[in-house]
C-alpha cells in the first residue's frame, strides 16, 4: 500500500522536472516585462494538484467539527471538491483559494451547476496573500516548504477558537490536539490528518 506523503513525493518530483524544463526552455525567450503580478508570484509547486480523496475529503471535515453558517478556507483548492463538500453538506460559507486558472474555471462552473454559489466561492490568487481572519476552520494539503510559509499569517490572522486541518504535513511550529491515520483510503492509499486549534 502506498502512503499518500509517498504518491505526492513522486508527483511533486515530476512536476518539478516538467517545471525546470520548461524554466531551461523558457530562458532563451525575450522577456518584454521582467515584474511579476500578485497571482504570478506565488510558485505552484507550494500545492502541486493531488485531488483529495472523497473519503479524506469527508474525515478533513469531520475533523475540523465544521458547522452550518461556519466560513471555512481551503488552501490550494484545486477542482474544489472539499469546497463544495462543506457548502452542500455542512451549509458552511465555504471559500477555496487557488492560483491555476483552469482549476478555478473547472470548480467554479461545477460550483455554478450544482446551485451552490451562494455560499461556495473559488478565489484565484496567491494563498498567501488572502485575509483568513473571518475563518472558522481551514483545511490545507500542502506541502512543507509552502506550509513554512503559510504558518506566520495563520498566527497573524486566525481569531481565537480557529480550527485549521493538515493533510498528511503538519505544522511544526505548532502542537495538533489531535492525529488521526487513515489506512486505506479506498484507493489502496493512507492518510494522516493534524487538528489544530487557535
């Protein structure tokens, strides 16, 4: 059975082979404005697209006890599966940040076609340039450089009683109130998820 940590490993290792091909590739263009946009500064590979099983989808929610009317935020949303989990099943107003535009074009018409967008919305943007202080609970499947990263605003930001759940990486700076392991995710792989309470 292969671990989830290990199936990201090796995704995250071929997309960044493609991503230093495409930089040695790309290094011979001229560039007619060297200054990067807001959405442009943010590496993708801090949340390289591994989509969330539903069965981890379901125990992420679970866990972080999210409830109706809740605002919730999930980092690096991708085809914004947990987003619309919690905004058709909880009732939460759920918010998914994610920087790739056709994953935000795939959620939100999703999102749309489900009658959810009154209360599920896909921002695209930079992850760590979002305001989370209105959030409930955060849910993130990161990896540990981008988590690193993340971790000063959530202390900055996140109000007091603020849950945040870790899919496989945890925060190291901080202490989970609790650890739950999934070994089988019906997909033949297994999880671990961190509870983490402000």
């Amino acid at each position: 059975m292969m671990s989830a940590r290990l199936f990201l490993a090796l995704a995250v290792g071929t997309a960044i082979a493609v991503a230093q091909k495409t930089d040695a590739q790309n290094q011979d263009r001229p560039k007619s404005d060297s200054r990067q946009s807001d959405s442009e500064s943010s590496d993708p590979k801090l949340a390289p697209y591994l989509p969330t099983p539903a069965t981890i989808v379901e125990k992420m929610l679970q866990l972080g006890g999210l409830k109706q009317g809740e605002r919730m935020y999930d980092l690096g949303s991708g085809d914004g599966r947990i987003v619309i989990q919690a905004a058709r099943k909880y009732k939460a107003d759920a918010f998914g940040v994610e920087l790739d535009e056709s994953l935000v074009k795939q959620s939100t018409e999703r999102i749309r076609t489900l009658g959810l967008s009154a209360t599920a919305h896909i921002i695209q943007g930079d992850l760590l340039r979002q305001d989370y202080s209105s959030a409930d609970l955060v849910t993130i499947y990161l990896l540990p450089v981008a988590i690193a990263k993340v971790t000063p605003i959530l202390d900055k930001q996140l109000k007091k009683g603020a849950r945040v759940v870790a899919h496989d990486f945890e925060f190291f700076q901080w202490t989970p109130v609790k650890v739950v392991d999934i070994d089988d995710d019906g997909e033949g792989r297994s999880h671990r998820l961190f509870l983490y309470k402000r």
